[in-house]
C-alpha cells in the first residue's frame, strides 16, 4: 500500500494510507518524529509526498532509507509539460493545488542554494493559501495527478516515467549525501603546479599572470591586452589585421599568430582557477568528500544538472584528486554508444536493433553490415542521422543508411518534422519537449547555440533549429529516461545484496560505485545487470543490448 506524508513542526509527521487512485483509505495520523514513521513502516510500498529534495534529507541524516517513492512535485513538471507543453512552468505543490482548484498559479521559489553545510536562510517551499491543510492538498494534487496520468497518450509509459524520476530524486539524494571520495592534498598540490603561487587581494596566480604577459607582448610593444576580456582579444586581433568573431578555441586554432599559443593556454588555466580553483576547493570539498546537489530532470531532454559544483564538468586534470579510501576501489562505467542503441529501440528498426545486440561495439558491426567495414563512415552517418548534419559527408553517409535501415532514418526525420511544425515531440516515455518558448534558453537548460531550437525565435531558421533539437531530444530524452531506470535498478541490486558499495557519481552515460575493493566484480556484474533491465522495461523485448566499458580504479583519472 502507498503512504502519503507531510512534515509538521518541530520534526513530526502526518500520515495516511491511500487507496490505489489517490484517496485516503484510512484514517490520518500523527507521529512525533518523521523518521520514526518511515521507519516503522518497513512495508509501504511506495511514499507520497512533496519533494524528495527536502523530505529524503533529514530521513538520510536519521539512518532511514526508503525503497521507493513518488514525488509530487516532480511529477507535476512531468505532466504539465506532457499535457501542455509547458515546460519550466511551476510544479511546487502550491502550483499543482492552485491548477486543480483553478485559482493563480504561484511562481516557484528561488533554487535552494546548494551548500554543504545548512543555512538559516535556504528559502522553505512555496506556502499554500492561509487556512489550506497540506496533507488535504497533497492527497488531492496526487489523486489529480493519478487521473491525469490516466488520460497521458501512452499511461503505462507515463507511469512508468514518473515512477523513474521519482526514483532518480532518491538515488541524487543518496549521492548528494555519500559525496565522491575528493583527495584535497592532492587537489592543492595540482593547483599549485599548475597554476603557481596565489598573490594576496585576489590577483592571478603566477602562472595566469606570466601568460597574459605573454599575450600582450606578443601583440606588440606598449600592448596591453586583457586575456579574460574576448572583446579586447577580438580587437587586438583586428589591430593585427586578423578578424575574429569570437575567442573560442576552433576558431584561435585557424589562425598563425603568437599570441594564439599563450592565449589558448591562458584559457585552460583561467577556467581551471574559476571553476576548480582553491575557492571552489575550500568551499566544496569537506571531510574527504565532495557533495554536489544533483538536480534530475535538470534539462528539456531529463539529463541531470546540479546546483552549484560543477559535478558533471570535473577537468580531466582534476580527476586525479577523486580517489577510492583506503582498501576501496571506484567502479567506473560508461555505457557504450548509447544513444545509437536507444534509437535503434524506440524506432523497432529490425535491421539497426540487431546491429544493436550484436556486438559491443556498434559502429563496427554497423560498418561491416552496411559501410564495407569503415567505422568512421559508419559512426558519421548514423551520427548524422541523430544530430541532423544535413551538409558534406554526413549527408551521403545518411544515404545509405536511410536505404539500409528505413524505420530509424524516418523516426528522427518525424521528430524533425514535428519540431519545425511547432508540434509535441515526446520521448518514448512521454517526457515532452515545448513547442515554443516558456523560458529563458539558460534556465531551461539548454547550451546557448540552441537557444533558438526549442523556439526561442521566430522565421523559418528558427524552425529548422527547433527541428534539428527535436531530431535529437526523441534519442537523448529517451537515453536519459532509460538511464533513470538503469540508476533505479542498481540503487536496488545494491540494496539487496548487502553490499557496502555507494552510488556516487552519475552524468549522462557514467555511473561511479563506490565500493571496498572485494565487491568491485558484484558491482561491476550488477551495473551490466540494471543495464540489461533498464532495457527491457523501458522499451521492451527487443535484442537491443545496453553494454557498459567498466574499469575498477584506485584514481578516477585511471579511468579513461
């Protein structure tokens, strides 16, 4: 039987049963501790309540794990973008209860500042009106919530999605809590070789200040050039007769100046220093641990963010401070191209789902079956097929590959299709993608050169943008919807095996276990077994195989 819950003061609870469409089957009660609650109710099935992100934490503090849960407010983001379209809309329980009884939505509150410590000042959840009882509310968004399912294009999918995400809120929890094991020593000790002494009152370390020296010189005598500053870059390149329209690293490569060599080098040192500097170190890092707040569903596609941290942008470099403890060992594992498997399920193309449980890697096997053996030419086309390169080689690979595999090919041109008329575009699940803009291209996460292809603009460019997004979103979304079912899977192998081992780290297609150093090969057997179930339950019986490349290191940077 599912439980609702809501938080009272001072620590307590207020509970009930619910029957099987959201209504309370029994009498509310009240307990003086939360985690007593939870915890003297081994046998629930599955806890409703408000937000994981805020319940699960202090439950975690308390030494009480939960099997499983719906989130509601999770779901409410889920469903008005599948219904309406409207993605980045409000989803606290106070919009979700304001929709049901028609009333003005309010505006979600401002994201909770990831720290790791607490703060007297992270804002509290979106208040209900004066006079409204929370658990009253919760029980009638969830019955709503359960009835709008019902109606969703495809509701076992559906189903199927909240119950994922709503899993995926756990295991960010659960990380959040464990942290990535973080060797600060060894952190300093790479800062200080590369980056060289820090000067007092906030200058740039040695190493930043030789380089932009560097730069200025090399533009010539009296220059004063700014390297953190593209403008300046940009028109000290124009003085030199060299036009530029911006400082990225392709486009300083193109060109014969000795400037570019000190500037590049510059640029890797100065995002080093903002992003994983000593600042980022003394704040992050504490007690042999970094803890990231993980925030699933973070994007129009499902792929995680995270709210402060920079979790899922850890410099290569920096990787050697992410070590195991002592007698422990990190299983590293990253699924083997993914996102070509998922199309090859969600499209039932027979040809491309054999390809696809083949062999472990795919662009070979496609190679050999429809490419006469060129790997690159057969990643390029297939590749080009899910990104919408639609100019040069990628464009006469794409040819035979339509020819070869049909039912792939027009899959993604459908979504293309879809997404230039302005239409709904869902992944396999039901996650959906908006067909214009609700908001801004940085808040809904996506990169800024496709701020235009989710509709941040009008003309036919704009709608060819949103298309080529479309194309993609159906394969990404839904590698990222299998990828919470794969998390799900291995959250419980762990569980049930008794094992030690911590989920630690996850982005996209890699997964990081934690673990003493004999439960590595269980780990590393249990990742290919969620993997291999993932699959099965979000797209069925099909040969498609998930494979993952595993690796049992001491040092991340081992790793790859």
């Amino acid at each position: 039987m599912r439980w609702a819950v809501v938080e009272t003061g001072g620590g307590g609870a207020r509970l009930c049963p619910l029957t099987p469409d959201g209504r309370a089957a029994g009498p509310v009660l009240e307990e003086p501790s939360l985690a007593e609650a939870v915890r003297g109710r081994p046998g629930v099935e599955r806890w409703v309540w408000r937000s994981t992100a805020e319940i699960y934490r202090p439950l975690l503090a308390a030494g009480v794990r939960v099997e499983r849960c719906y989130d509601v407010e999770a779901a409410e983001a889920l469903l008005i973008g599948h219904e309406e379209g409207q993605y980045g809309q409000p989803r606290s329980l106070a919009a979700a209860w304001a929709r049901l009884h028609g009333l003005p939505v309010p505006q979600d509150g401002p994201a909770r500042t990831a720290q790791p410590q607490p703060s007297l000042f992270d804002p509290g959840p979106v208040p209900l009106p004066p006079g409204t009882d929370e658990l009253t509310a919760l029980l009638e968004v969830y019955a709503g919530q359960v009835a709008r399912t019902a109606k969703a294009e495809h509701p076992d999918r559906m189903r199927l999605l909240l119950a994922a995400e709503s899993a995926g809120m756990l295991v960010a929890s659960e990380m959040g809590r464990a942290g990535v094991p973080w060797r600060a020593d060894v952190h300093r000790d790479l800062l200080d070789r590369l980056l060289g002494e820090r000067y007092p009152g906030g200058l740039e370390p040695r190493r930043m200040a030789e380089l932009a020296e560097e730069v200025s010189r090399a533009f010539g005598p009296g220059a004063r050039v700014r390297p953190d500053l593209p403008q300046e870059i940009i028109k000290a390149f124009g003085r030199a007769g060299i036009s530029l329209t911006s400082t990225r690293k392709w486009e300083l490569q193109q060109i014969d100046h000795p400037a570019v060599a000190p500037l590049l080098a510059y640029k890797t040192l100065y995002r080093l220093h903002t992003a994983h500097g000593w600042a980022w170190l003394q704040q992050w890092v504490h007690d042999g641990r970094f803890r990231p707040e993980y925030l699933p569903g973070g994007t129009v596609s499902g792929r995680w963010t995270t709210n402060g941290g920079g979790a899922l942008q850890i410099p290569k470099v920096i990787r050697q401070a992410v070590r195991a403890d002592p007698g422990w060992r990190l299983v590293v594992a990253d699924a083997d191209q993914m996102e070509p498997r998922v199309l090859a399920a969600v499209s039932r193309d027979r040809g491309l789902m054999e390809v696809a449980g083949s062999g472990e890697d795919l662009y070979a096997d496609l190679a050999a079956r429809a490419f006469g053996g060129d790997r690159d030419r057969a990643k390029l086309a297939l590749l080009g097929a899910i990104y919408g390169q639609t100019s040069g080689d990628a464009l006469r690979h794409m040819a035979d590959l339509r020819r070869r595999y049909p039912a792939a090919v027009a899959y993604v041109d459908e979504a293309a299709r879809a997404g230039e008329e302005g239409r709904l575009v869902r992944t396999w699940l039901g996650r959906t993608c908006p067909p214009v803009s609700v908001t801004p291209p940085d808040e809904a996460g996506l990169p800024q050169e496709d701020a235009q292809a989710a509709g941040y603009a009008g003309g036919s460019a704009a709608a060819r943008a949103r298309g080529r997004f479309t194309r993609n979103f159906v394969v990404q979304g839904s590698a990222a919807d299998w990828a919470l079912l794969m998390l799900a899977a291995l959250r419980r192998a762990l569980a049930e095996d008794g094992l030690r081992a911590e989920l630690v780290f996850f982005q996209h297609d890699e997964v990081i276990v934690h673990c003493p150093a004999q439960e590595a090969a269980t780990v590393s057997g249990a990742i290919a077994a969620a993997a291999a179930t993932a699959g099965r339950i979000a797209f069925g019986d099909t040969p498609v195989r998930f494979p993952f490349t595993t690796a049992v290191v001491e040092c991340y940077a081992d790793a790859k």
